[in-house]
C-alpha cells in the first residue's frame, strides 16, 4: 500500500507543526510520498510565505525596498531550521534568492520558492530524498500536465529512491522555466503525484477534520461529512464550499484513488473519505448545503415564444459574445431566464439587454438583482421520494419567498434562488431539515 501525503501551509507554519508532519509520516510506513505547500501562517495574525514573496515582487516591480518582507521570509525558515536543529544551509539558499531577486527575477519563479525552501527543510527532518517539482510536474504546450513525461520521470526517481518529497504548487513549461499553479495548487500536486504514484489513498492533510456539511460561518457547529462522493463534491466547491482545489479531483478520480481530507492537529479524528464508492447504507439524503450570494436573474419574454425555434440559441449567443458565463436556464412557456453572476455583467448589462431585445424581439427583458443561490446536494435524493417537498415545506414554513428552482435529471443537486438577505435563513433551515 502506497499513501502520497500532501500538507498545506498551515501544517508546516512552524517547527511545532514540522514536528506533527513527521509525528504523521512516521506513524505510518506506506506514507512514502510527502508533498509540502509553503510555510503558511502560524496564526490568524501571520502570513503566509506565498503571499510575501508575491508581495515582494509587487515591491521591486515599483523599485520599492523589499528588505523588510524578504526579512519576515527568512525569519520563518531560519526559525524553523533552528528550533529543529538542522544543518541545511538555507540562509545560502535565501542570501541566492535575494541577489536573484535584485537582477530581476521571474515572478512565477519567486512564488514557487516558498514550496521548495519548506521542501528541501522537510527532506532534511523527515529523511526523505527531495525532489525539484520542475523536474517532476511537466507541462505541455496547451498548459495541461504532460502525463507521460511526468510518469517517466517519476519512475526513474523511484529507481533509486522510495522515500520522496516533492515542493508543491509548480512545474516546469516544455521550454524548461517554473510554471505555477493557481493558488492552492499544492492540492493539485498531491493529486497529480498520487496518480503517477498509483498510489492507493491520496491523504490531504490541513487543519479542519474533514468537510463540513455547511459552512460553519452559518451554522453553529455543522456536521462533518465522512464519506463524499466526487461529483458532489464538485457541485458543493462550485457553490462556495472551499476545503480542496477544484482541479485536485481530476488526476484521481481517473484512477479511483480515493481523497481522505485529514486533521495535521487532530490526526487520529478520521476526517472525510472523497470517493465515488459510498457506501450505501448511509442513511444521509442530502450530504451538503453550499451557496452563494450575488447572481442576477435575467427573464426574457415573448409572445408565442414556444413555438420559435432557435430562439433561446440566439439569446444564449449573445451572452457568449459578452463573454459571460451562464449559470442557470429555467424557462416557462413563453419566457425563459437566465442567470448569471451579477458582476459579469454589471458594467455592460444595459447593453446586453438592448442588444437581446433587438436580436430576438423581445417584448419585455426584466432584472432582478441581489439573488443568492443555495445548493442542495446528495446523490441519495435521487429516487428518494418527498426530498423536494421537505425542502420548499421547509422553506415555505420559515416565509423565504423562492425566486427560481433549478434541478436537472441526475437529481443530485436542487438549487433554489432566493433574495440575498434570506440567505442565511435558507442555509440555516434547509440545515435543520436534512441535518
Ligand atoms: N502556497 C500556495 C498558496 O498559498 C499553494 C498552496 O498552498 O497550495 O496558494
């Protein structure tokens, strides 16, 4: 049994939290590949390294002094490699990167620094031999992963070492320089490694027990989910719930290798299984409640508009030429809506009106802003008889007005839209009701 396990940046903030990683790796000898995030914020008042060296490039863009930031950069790993008492040299390395810095440096490259300082630190302490993510992570020429250059370099490190830790958030493009990812990204290494790993759990620890059936901004203590499938966990990340990369289920879903979500300061609590085998005794019908505010409906109507074919087509056309996209199409007989992220198109929705009125004869085109949409998801609710009838009885009993309804065959999701100030109150209600 092969487990990749990556750990964010709050995971390694600090020598203390060093220690809980090799606490973990050690725990467990299948553990053979570490991928780290950079040094993150060792409390809410902190920063995290990324951000730092972001800001640093930021100041040399405008000739500004960085000498402080980069200072609160070595301050971080000199701290840790001296409470750990290590002996890498990682003031030669960062003493290397402010001269670079000085002749003018790449920003993706400067960014990804932050990874591979905590990686070469972490090699040092847990033993394990470092690998350079630009010699691992290929890109092509598309900006997709190159997936066999990336296995074959991998199967050649593996020759010789069994035992990896490799920086994440970055590779290199076909020409050779540092590619990052977007932020977050070491959950995407963690994924690509645990796929040319073939290993059999990728483990993504971070410093929640698992995901959480809704956001605990909202609700007082929600439940945690144990077991998610990845199509619902699409869904809910889609709709706001933020725990892993959106792009971090890919290279493992195609292999079946499940994600458990896990605790680096709780690491006996069992944490959230992300995988499509759930088991199906569990008697949870609704697995998540996630959503967002701000949408804007936009309704569009025409007299016998029913029997006009193509005329959704053209309208939909015209959002596409405004670049804008679609979130939602609910349509009645002779009107249809569609629903879309009000700051997509705040800056030219009049335009965009006049033009859909000119284009399809529109009799009358109507606004609404200020439209927050909830998701319900669970792929139990499919077949489940009564699961909408609680919901909108639910919804009905508490007196929040439903401005649209959207749910496709699959059955794994009802949207419902509702004024921004119910927001809460939905989340709150339909929390209760499927708790
Ligand atoms: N360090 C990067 C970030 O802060 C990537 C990561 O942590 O996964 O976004």
């Amino acid at each position: 049994m092969v487990r990749v396990a990556k750990f964010g940046g709050s995971s390694v903030a600090s020598a203390e939290q060093f220690r809980k990683v090799k606490n973990i790796v050690d725990l467990d000898d299948s553990r053979h590949f570490v991928v780290v995030s950079a040094v993150g914020k060792a409390d809410k008042d902190d920063n995290k390294v990324t951000d730092l060296l972001y800001l640093c490039h930021a100041h040399i863009k405008y000739n500004i002094n960085f000498d402080n930031i980069f200072k609160m950069i070595e301050d971080k790993f000199i701290n840790i490699k001296n409470e750990l008492g290590l002996n890498y040299d990682i003031e030669g390395e960062l003493a290397k990167l402010k001269s670079e810095i000085k002749k003018g440096i790449d920003e993706e490259y400067l960014v990804s620094r932050g990874e591979y300082l905590t990686g070469l630190l972490m090699a040092e302490y847990l033993g394990y031999h470092f690998v350079d993510a630009k010699d691992l992570i290929f890109y092509n020429y598309n900006g997709e992963i190159d997936y066999l250059k990336t296995q074959n370099a991998f199967d050649n490190i593996i020759k010789e070492h069994d035992r990896l830790i490799i920086p994440g958030f970055y590779g290199s493009r076909p020409t050779g320089e540092v590619k990052i990812m977007t932020r977050g990204g070491g959950d995407v290494s963690g994924a690509i490694v645990a796929n040319i790993a073939d290993a059999s759990v990728y483990e993504n620890w971070t410093d929640v027990s698992g995901i959480l059936m809704a956001d605990p901004r909202i609700i007082n203590n929600p439940r945690e989910i144990k077991v998610i499938s990845y199509t619902e966990l699409r869904e809910l990340s889609y709709m706001g719930a933020s725990v892993l990369h959106e792009e971090a289920i890919f290279p493992v879903r195609d292999k079946d290798i499940p994600i458990q979500i896990r605790n680096t300061n709780n690491p006996t609590a069992e944490g959230t299984i992300i995988s499509d085998k759930k088991c199906a005794s569990s008697d949870q019908i609704v697995t998540g409640i996630a959503g967002k505010k701000d949408f804007s409906i936009i309704t569009i109507k025409k007299r016998h508009m029913a029997n006009e074919v193509g005329l959704i087509a053209k309208a939909l056309k015209i959002f596409a030429k405004f670049n804008v996209s679609i979130e939602h199409i609910p349509s009645g007989i002779d009107s249809f809506s569609v629903v879309v992220e009000t700051n997509n198109v705040r800056p030219f929705i009049h335009e965009l009106v006049a033009k859909i009125k000119e284009e399809i004869g529109a009799d009358e085109i109507n606004v609404t802003n200020e439209i927050a949409l909830i998701a319900t998801v669970g792929e139990a609710m499919k077949n489940t008889l009564g699961v909408s009838a609680r919901l909108f009885g639910a919804l009905g009993k508490v007196g929040v007005n439903i401005a649209l309804i959207s749910q496709t065959n699959d059955e794994i999701n009802i949207i419902v839209g509702v004024h921004n100030r119910d927001y809460e109150k939905t989340i709150n209600t339909l929390y209760d009701e499927f708790k």
